[in-house]
C-alpha cells in the first residue's frame, strides 16, 4: 500500500511557525527540506515566491521554498526523515521554542495549478480546469490549492475569538472572530487556514490536522501537550458558529457537539535539536551525530489516501519571557492584557 504524502507534500509541504497557547511571539524563518517545503510556491519565473498568502502564513523569505514537483509517495511502515532548518535557534537559552509536526488528508487537499489565493466564495473555490496546466495531461484538476476546506474557513470567521488569550499590549479594534489574533488583527486570510488555529497550539476546537510530533525545550510539558492533542482527545463547537464555548452555545439555543477524537495514538514528544540564533544551519547534535540538519523520524502510518500534506510550525518567544506564567500562573492569559502586559510593542 502507498501514504502518498504527494500531490500535496510536494507542493504544499507548509513552514507554518506561530505561537503557541502560551507563547508570545511568531518569528519567520523555518524551511522544510526534506519533503520539499513549497514555502507557498507552486511553479513560475522568477526566484521569490510569487503570491506568499497562497495557502498559509509562512512570513518567510520570498527566495525560500521549492517548486512543485511529481507526487511522492510513502510505504506504510517506512520511514521518512523530515528535515528543516530554523533561523531563530531551539533549546537555546536565548528563546523559548516548540516544533509542531502535523499532516491531514482530504479528498478536495490539493496543489492547485495557479498561484492565485483561493477565492472566499462557495461557487468559486472549487472551479476546475482540463486538461491539467501544470502536466499537460488530459485530466480535470482543481484550479486553486487547498489545505482546509472553505465550511472550516467560514466557522472560523463566524466565531468568536477566545477572549480569554494573552495578547499583551495589542490593541484588537474590537475585532472579535477567531480570525483576528494578537499576531493578526487584522483578520488577513491566507488559503482557508484559521488564524486562531494557526496561531495557538493546542486548539480547543476541532481540526482536520493531526499532530505527528512535538519537539520541545522542556519535556516536563510533554504531559500536557499529548493529552490535549485531538489525537487522543475529543473537541467541541456550538451549532451556532459564533459561539466558543458550552456556556454561551446552550444559553443562546445552540447545541454543544462533541467531535470524536481521532483515536490514533498521542504525537511524540521529544527534545527538540540544539540549534543557535541567527543561523539557517544544521543542528549541533542529533543522536550523537553533530553537524546535520535538524530532523524527525516518521514512521508512516496507515492512513492510506492519495491526497495529503504535511505542516511544521515552529513556535518561539523569547528566553526571557516567561509563557508558562509569571508570579506562579499556570499560563499567561488575558489578565495579563494591556497596561499590566509584561513586553510591550
């Protein structure tokens, strides 16, 4: 049997790099290389990426990113060695950082064969086109790529935003969707991928993302990561999109649903790589080997499907802010907002 990560792994293959349920900030500058991170490009002239809100909020460099390739496909039971390089360290003093490994599968998942951001609107996205421009083969293709689906999108804005997050001194202009975070107030979409979602990890709502590993500073915090994965654990919404939790849901009529969890096993959760600041190189040390890039094995499961892409978010803040909690909190939430915000723009 073939996983075929392909059609989409290697085209797609997301750098996506945001923070986490408790970080504070998002820097840029993760490349996957191995399967080859498309850092949002498909084909074309030129050496920048030619539309960089294609599928997903990368806030790479415009020269990252590999073009698009034949479909790749993978053995169950075999392993893939999944590489990157990160330019803003990991288990480094100098920077709290986390290293999420996803994949998701889908029948409408797909390259697309033009570079153009997938249109918002449900009698568009899914235009097709024969034969396919990008092999010339006689064959009906979609037209422009997709990770999630345009209903995820569209729950997404309908929704309400967690009010309960730290977003520090941010002034959200009473933008209130899960589309509006502290990183993008804005609201600023790229393919149909949820800013909220994107941005903290681990969700609280359902995704069609499961999570592969967690490479981590502290293990101390693998406990809390594997049990709050979707992997393991089920995750709720309201038949009313707006609304984000039970409460609010049943007080305005709506129902509370409970979407199972993926009942696969939890992500692997390991130390992440040694890596220093300012540097797209390799590792200092991974498995008593020095001087390569820093990696992750990957069995591949058996999950068969001929459409799939694999994410890598690479989470970070600085060293010297504390995203567990300051003064003994559990986590850094909204108590934390504004005038009593610890950093400041």
């Amino acid at each position: 049997f073939f996983f075929p990560l392909a059609k989409v792994m290697n085209t797609l293959k997301l750098s996506l790099l945001f923070v986490l349920a408790f970080a504070c900030f998002a820097f840029a500058d993760v490349y996957m290389h191995n399967p080859r991170g498309s850092n949002n490009r498909l084909n074309g002239e030129g050496q920048n990426v030619q539309n960089n809100a294609r599928m997903c909020d990368t806030q790479n460099n415009d020269k990252g990113g590999y073009c698009w390739g034949p479909p790749l496909y993978y053995y169950v039971g075999s392993h893939l060695m999944i590489e990157w390089t990160a330019q803003h360290a990991c288990n480094n003093p100098k920077v709290h950082c986390n290293v999420v490994i996803q994949y998701m599968c889908g029948e409408e998942v797909r390259d697309g064969t033009v570079t153009t951001t997938i249109p918002d609107n449900e009698n568009e996205y899914n235009e097709q086109v024969s034969p396919n421009p990008l092999t010339g083969e006689d064959e009906t293709v979609y037209v422009y790529g997709m990770h999630e689906d345009y209903q995820y999108y569209q729950d997404c804005k309908a929704r309400h935003r967690n009010k309960g997050l730290f977003t520090a001194d941010q002034n959200m202009n009473n933008r209130n969707a899960a589309i509006n975070t502290r990183q993008d107030n804005n609201g600023n979409r790229r393919g149909f991928e949820c800013n909220e979602e994107r941005d903290y990890y681990p969700y609280w709502h359902p995704t069609p993302w499961k999570d592969i590993a967690i490479l981590v500073d502290d293990k101390e915090n693998c406990e809390y990561f594997q049990a709050e994965s979707q992997n393991v654990k089920a995750k709720n919404y309201c038949s009313i999109p707006e609304h984000n939790n039970q409460y609010v849901c049943m007080e305005n009529g709506g129902t509370w649903i409970q979407r199972s969890a993926w009942g696969i096993d939890p992500p692997a959760c390991e130390e992440s790589q040694w890596t220093r600041t300012n540097h797209l190189g390799n590792a200092a040390l991974h498995n008593d080997h020095e001087g390569y890039a820093s990696s992750y094995n990957w069995t591949i499961p058996n999950d068969i499907h001929e459409n799939c892409v694999l994410r890598l978010r690479y989470n970070i803040s600085t060293g010297d802010y504390e995203g567990w909690g300051f003064n003994g909190s559990d986590f850094v939430n909204a108590s934390w907002n504004n005038d009593l915000s610890p950093v400041y723009q």
